[in-house]
C-alpha cells in the first residue's frame, strides 16, 4: 500500500513551500516603512513637528504605519554623506546646489529634481539675520558693523555649511552694491573674515558657539535660528534685520537610487508633497521659516516682516555658478580665507 502515498509526497512539499511563501508575503507586507530625511543643521525642530503631523497623515490615507529618522549637519557636509552612500530617501538641504551635486557625482537622483514640486522644490523661504547680545552693546545695524574693528564674528564654515553660504553670499552683494563693485566686495568680505574667530561645520554648531559658549559680539543666522536662540535665550541675545538680505530658499528632494533600492518611492514622495498642504504650511510658519501658501503667510505676517531681499538667480547667476565663482577649490572664499 505504500505506492499511494509517494505520488503525494511532492505535492505536500510544494505545499508547505506555498504556505512558507504567503507567510513571508504577509511578513513582508507587514514590515514597517522606515524613511530618512538628510537635513541641514537648524532644522531639527521644524521636522520634529512636521514629522509626527506626516505619521498620522500617511497612517488615515493607508492603514501603514511609518517611523521618519532624521540626519542633521551642515549642508554641504550631509550632501556629501549621501554622495557616499548614506541612505537617505529624502534630502532637505540649505541650497540647490547640494543638491545638484548630488545628481552629479553618482546620479542618486534625477537632475530635474527640481521640476518635480512647486516653486522649485522650495516649500518654505527664510533669509539672513544679525544676532546681537541683548542691548546690542556694539550697535550693530548693518553688514558694514561687521567689518569694524574689535567686532567679533560668528559664522559657519562654507565649505561644509549651506547656511554659511548664503551668509556669505549676502554680505558680499550688500557690499557690491555699497561700496561699488567686485573688488570692493572681495575686500569686504575679506575684511568681515578677519573678524571670525571660528568657523564651525553647520549653522547650529555656530549658534551654540554664539549663544551656549558665549563667543562673537554678532552671529549671521538663519532667522528661524534667530528666532529659537530669542525664544531660549532671550535675556541674552536679540536680533537685527539688515537693510539688505537674501532670500533663502531651501529645497527638498527624493533621492531615486534609494527609494528605488528600498521599495520607498510611494512614501517618499507624498513626504514631500505634504510639505505644501495648508496644515505643513501652518507648521512651517509656527517654526518661523517662511510658508509659501498665501494662508500661512497672512497668518504670520507680523512675525515675519516684509525685507529688502534678493535672489541668487539675480545677483549671482544662480547656485553652479555661485559654488564656482566662491565656493570652489581657490575660489574668492579660499582666496580670502587663506590670507587671513
């Protein structure tokens, strides 16, 4: 009687096998999602509360549940971080230019990653502030106070901070259009240089260095960072709008390799759309970064004036340029830097 059972045998096997396989199935369909955002250094409050918003947004439209990480630093040092392999899903960096060299050394992601979301995948605005002791002791009203003699100044290091770029990049065209041309701002911005006692590698290392460390009589910031540096320490600092100032516009982006590698793509991209709903808007301007939609923008108004600002596009022909002419190996920061 035992040939009726050896036709079965296969059979059974490939039936465990079939269980085994739906088992997985589920396993995996059960698997959490997991992304990482690769930000720049003062942004670790605004994506807190953005984060746990998303969650809850991602869990009613799907029934999954996802857990967000966070990587912070300077921006240029995290652009390069994921340039080697860290494996961000999505990258909301200081400038466009991090980003760019993203796309250029190793394609992670595609080079019209701009053209994907509104306003140039820039969901929020900020600009450049001056952040002085409380009393403002030096009376610092201006970029040219900065450039005084005994004024100690503190700001990151561009090579590896996107927020120092634009900080940079917005004294040199305040002295371009004071003092009358290139030359005259290479010589200012050399000047302000001198007057630097460190250059930390990201704009929240030069905020504890100005406010924690007690160091510079004047810090160029970020403005929400102002703002936050007011909130904590307001019986010690203040801060100042100079007459000229830059608009800032950090933008954001899906990393393809990676998304694609993880299974992450459909996640990643409603993270990032989000951003530009009315409730991601409200917590942007709540985190004194300056929302796009016009709601949010009545709603914070008198927190976040009007400013005399311009772009990079207008002033310096855009970011590969900017990076090029300044930012480069022996570029005018080198230049300047170095003959301090």
């Amino acid at each position: 009687m035992s040939h009726t059972t050896s036709p079965r045998r296969p059979f059974l096997k490939l039936t465990f096998a079939a269980l085994l396989t739906s088992a997985a199935l589920g396993a995996w369909a059960q698997k959490p999602l997991e992304l990482l955002n690769v930000s720049y250094d003062p942004t670790r409050e605004l994506y807190s509360q953005y984060n746990a918003a998303f969650v809850k947004h991602w869990k009613a439209k799907t029934g999954q549940d996802v857990t967000i990480k966070q990587s912070h630093g300077g921006s240029g040092k995290q652009a390069r971080a994921v340039i080697d392999g860290l494996d961000a899903d999505v990258v909301t960096l200081a400038l466009a230019g991090d980003i760019d060299a993203i796309h250029k050394n190793g394609g992670w992601l595609h080079k019209d990653w701009q053209k994907r979301l509104p306003l140039a995948s820039s969901p929020y605005t900020s600009t450049i502030v001056l952040v002085v002791r409380q009393g403002n002791p030096k009376g610092i009203k201006d970029w040219d106070d900065l450039i005084k003699p005994g004024v100690k100044v503190i700001t990151p290091n561009p090579k590896t901070s996107g927020g120092a770029r634009w900080n940079y990049l917005a004294a040199w065209e305040f002295a371009k259009r004071k003092y009358g041309g290139q030359t005259q701002a290479k010589e200012f911005v050399a000047k302000l240089y001198a007057n630097v006692p460190v250059l930390d590698t990201g704009a929240r290392g030069s905020s504890i260095t100005f406010a924690q460390r007690n160091q510079g009589d004047v810090f160029i910031s970020w403005e929400n960072e102002a703002y936050l540096l007011e909130k904590e320490f307001g019986n010690k600092v203040d801060f100042v709008y100079p007459s000229l100032s830059v608009l800032a516009q950090p933008p954001v982006a899906l990393v393809d390799k990676n998304v694609d590698r993880k299974g992450t793509r459909a996640v990643a991209e409603e993270y990032l759309k989000f951003l530009y709903t009315e409730e991601a808007q409200d917590i942007i301007g709540k985190n004194f970064y300056r929302p796009t939609s016009l709601k949010a923008q009545a709603k914070y108004a008198n927190q976040l004036p009007k400013l005399n600002v311009f772009t990079i596009d207008q002033a310096f022909g855009g970011w590969e340029k900017a990076d090029k002419d300044h930012f480069a190996d022996g570029a005018s920061f080198d230049q300047i830097y170095t003959k301090k």
